[in-house]
C-alpha cells in the first residue's frame, strides 16, 4: 500500500538528481563504459550529493510552506517569499554545483532589486523553469487556478518564455495527479486534455504583462506559442509509448532535456517505461545522452508520487544531501 506520497516524491527528486549527476555531460558510449548498460545503480557518496535542482526545488518548497501558513495563497504573498528563497540559493556557499546561467543571472538582478519582471531571461526556456517545481504539485489545498498560476510565477520568475512556463504547469499537474492517485497510464491523455484546454489562458493576476514584447499581438498569442511546444513533445510521448524501447537513450524520443518542455516530456517517459519501478526509471533518466540529472529528477518526482516513500530503497534516505529538509517538506505534505 502507498505511504507518504510527498515524501516520496521530493526525496525521488533528490535521488534521481544525485544519481544523473555524474553522467550529466557524458556520451552514451560513455555512459555504458563506466556504469555498464543500464547506468548508475545508486547514488554515490555520504552524503550523496545533489545539484541546483534538489536546492532549489527545496527553495520554492519552503517558501511554499511559509505562505500555506498565511492564507489566503496569492501572487502577492508567494513572490517575495520565493525572490528571498532565489537570492538565498544565489548567495549560498553550496551554488557550486554547475548552475544554469539563466537562473544565476535572473537571481543576480533579483538581489540587485529588480522586480522579476525586469531580472527574468525573457527568452529563456531551460529546464531550470521546471526542474524545480515539484513542490507546487505536492502542495495542498490549491485550487486548479492558484496551482497553475503558482507552477508559471516560480518560473517566470527567471525564465520568461512561453514554453517554460507552460511545462512548469504540466509538470506540477502530473505529480499532483500522481500523488492523488491516477493511474500512469491516464497521464499522456489527460495532459493533452489540460494542455488543449488551457492553450490560451493568460494568468495575468500571476503573470503581470510578461506578455508584452515585439511582434506579439496578445497574452493569448504569447501563451500558445509554449502550449504548442509541450503538445509537440507530447506528441513524441505518444509515439515512443507505442512502440517502448526501455533500453534506448530516452533522449533520442522526447529530446536532450535542455529545455523545459524536453525535460518534462523525456522524464515522464522515463517513468512511464518503467510505472511500478522507481530505481529503474531514474536510472534510465540517468542513462542518457542529454541533461541527465534533471531528467532523473523530475523521473524520480514522479514515480515517487505515485508508489511512495516505501518505494525507495529504505538506506537511501540516511545519507542523501539535505534528508532532513526534504523530510520536513515531505511530512508536511503527506
């Protein structure tokens, strides 16, 4: 039976980032001389060490835990709470673990006093938009609307494109599902529904006027251009799902992960490869010739949503980087 779905997820992240962090800039070929044919079989290390994408997955989470307690949940209660929780990551002697320069560059102009708005890489859809996101799908008591909304403003806040912002929404929509029990096999079709059915939402009370910029008529324009993208790479799901090879380089079907929309469509194949095995599912996202880490993380989010903490190895959660925060998170969420 399913225990601690939460916890289970947010230590999956930590466990898939640890484990794809090694093989993050190697090949295949690489890969497979090193680890052999099926990649890194644990964490290494005590502590296992983590990357960007564990810190600051736990910066939108404990900013998320600060503003549950002070309802109601608003735009304007989470932003700052989460500009404090970026420059904190920024400025912390532990950000040395190869972070994307979008993030660096939009939390420098966050510490600088810029209003997101104006610190944001507008043109930015790296998966740092959405390897950090988990946290907004494990959340309860959020409506569809608070989440959506929630799941685009943390990306936003440093990567200002389109496609960053929608992949945010489909990733926390797919652990929140999970974590509520949907079976793995609903998901590709109830994403296309969600994605179809928000193609031309604006959340302008999240957004502000992100919208605006040359050659674009309308938020709704704006909007559907990042919709697009992540029902393109939906489209490349369906079609590696109907023919799975859990052997292949994910990457070769759903794309490198580099970019947000790449990142969620190729973590999620990686755990709907292997549904009821979370160990294999981060090892395949572990084993691939793209950003490995953050295709392992958001893997490990997902399955661990759905099959809970007892799904991990239990001596895993004693020597991981930051155990005790992701507990913390994790319990109060369960």
């Amino acid at each position: 039976m399913r225990t601690s779905p939460a916890s289970g997820s947010m230590f999956g992240l930590a466990y898939g980032d640890a484990l794809g962090a090694p093989t993050e800039f190697l090949t295949m070929k690489q890969i497979r001389r090193r680890y052999g044919e099926d990649g890194p079989r644990e964490p290494a290390g005590n502590p296992a060490l983590v990357t960007d994408d564990t810190q600051m997955g736990i910066a939108v989470a404990l900013a998320l835990l600060d503003a549950l307690e002070n309802p109601p949940f608003t735009p304007d209660l989470i932003t700052p709470m989460w500009r404090r929780r970026f420059i904190d990551w920024l400025v912390s002697p532990d950000n040395n673990r190869a972070p994307g320069n979008t993030c660096l560059t939009a939390c420098r102009g966050l510490q600088n006093g810029r209003s997101w708005l104006e610190a944001t890489q507008r043109d930015s859809k790296g998966c740092g938009a959405n390897m950090r996101v988990t946290p907004v799908g494990l959340a309860p008591g959020l409506t569809d609307e608070q989440r959506a909304g929630a799941a685009q403003l943390q990306a936003a806040m440093t990567h200002g494109h389109p496609t960053g912002l929608a992949a945010s929404e489909l990733t926390a929509f797919t652990v929140w599902w999970l974590r509520e029990g949907m079976s793995p096999a609903d998901l590709p079709a109830a994403l296309r529904e969600r994605a179809n059915a928000q193609r031309t939402t604006y959340h302008g009370r999240w957004l502000g006027d992100l919208w605006q910029r040359p050659a674009v008529t309308s938020p709704e324009e704006f909007i559907a251009r990042g919709w697009d993208e992540c029902l393109g790479v939906l489209d490349r799901l369906d079609a590696a799902l109907a023919r799975p090879d859990r052997t292949a380089d994910p990457c070769e079907a759903t794309g490198a992960g580099w970019v947000a929309e790449e990142a969620f469509g190729t973590a999620l194949l990686c755990f709907l490869l292997f549904p009821d095995d979370p160990v294999a599912a981060i090892r395949r996202g572990a084993a691939s010739s793209g950003d490995s880490d953050s295709i392992a993380c958001l893997a490990g989010a997902f399955a661990g949503a759905h099959l809970g903490m007892d799904a991990w190895p239990a001596e895993w959660a004693g020597r991981i980087e930051y155990g005790n925060v992701l507990a913390r998170i994790g319990s109060a969420w369960d």
